[in-house]
C-alpha cells in the first residue's frame, strides 16, 4: 500500500512520489474532566482516550520504495481508529493522510 503523489520538499519536486505509511504507534492519553453532582459538588473524573499516530515515509519513485532506500521526507500525522469496530488501521491511517490540509487539491492515486 502507498499513495502516489507530486511531492515537494523545499526546492526538490518528486512527480512520482510514493508516501508510505511505515510504523503506527497507538497510545491513550488521559482527559481529566470535572463533572456535576446533583449535590452542586464536581468530582474529577478520568477517561482514557485512544490516540493513534502514523509515520509516513516519502520515497521519490516506486524502485526507491520497494527497494526500501533512504526516503527524502518522513512526517507524522495524528488520526482517529476505534479498535472496537475491529477495522484495518492501516486503511484508516491511509484515509487520514489524503486528507491532510497540505494535500487538499493535489491528485493522488492509491498504489
């Protein structure tokens, strides 16, 4: 799995780029909450909440990628996955990276 792209990093343009999707780290982080007792008291209440972080590597063209050479870009990206619904994060982590704000209007092609 990769997504094909045009991929600019500083002054170099890559036509035939290919973002790949290397290591998801899941974690939980924990929201403290006050919440309203019918007696007018708050008590602290803590939730976990799930986070989910992908690490993308940016390769100039396919060779580079399946020959897993150096890339010439890696970046980060947050994204939402429920673990209940027993989906597969890497198709998630994937939707997440086309939707990211720098790519809005670029065309990409899943490959």
């Amino acid at each position: 799995m990769a997504i094909k792209m045009n991929y600019e990093v500083g002054n170099d343009l890559y036509p035939d780029a290919y973002l790949k999707v290397q290591k998801i780290i899941g974690s939980s982080n924990t929201v403290e909450e006050y919440e309203l007792q019918p007696d007018n008291t708050e008590v602290l209440k803590l939730t976990s909440v799930p986070e989910h972080m992908a690490n993308i590597f940016v390769y100039p063209d396919e060779e580079a990628r399946r020959n897993n050479a150096r890339p010439v870009h890696y970046f980060g990206i947050e994204f939402d996955y429920c673990p209940i619904t027993g989906g597969n994060i890497y198709k998630d982590a994937y939707e997440a990276l086309k939707n990211v704000k720098r790519f809005q209007g670029e065309t990409m092609e899943d490959v």
